[in-house]
C-alpha cells in the first residue's frame, strides 16, 4: 500500500469516484446513463402502479 505524502490527505471517495470516471471514460457514462434510465423506470413503475 503506498503512502502519501504529510502534507497530503487521503483523496475523498469523491475524488476519486471523479478521477476513475475521468479515466474510465465512455464506459462510465454509458453504466452512469443505464442507471439514471434504471431509475426512471422504476419511479414510473411505481407512479402507474400506485395511481
């Protein structure tokens, strides 16, 4: 396991949420895109049933 610098804090899981989206590139967004879709469907789903 390397170690970072003193100075230099551990990377939130944000950053490095960004930095592996960045590097990851179109796979990202196409699994980011499929989820968004994946909610939308449920959310409506549930609007229709529960009408």
């Amino acid at each position: 396991m390397s170690k970072s610098s003193p100075t230099e804090s551990q990377p939130s899981y944000t950053k490095l949420a960004m930095r592996n989206m960045v590097q990851k590139g179109s796979v990202s967004l196409k699994h980011f895109a499929l989820s968004t879709l994946g909610v939308l469907a449920v959310l409506v789903g549930l609007a229709y049933l529960t009408r």
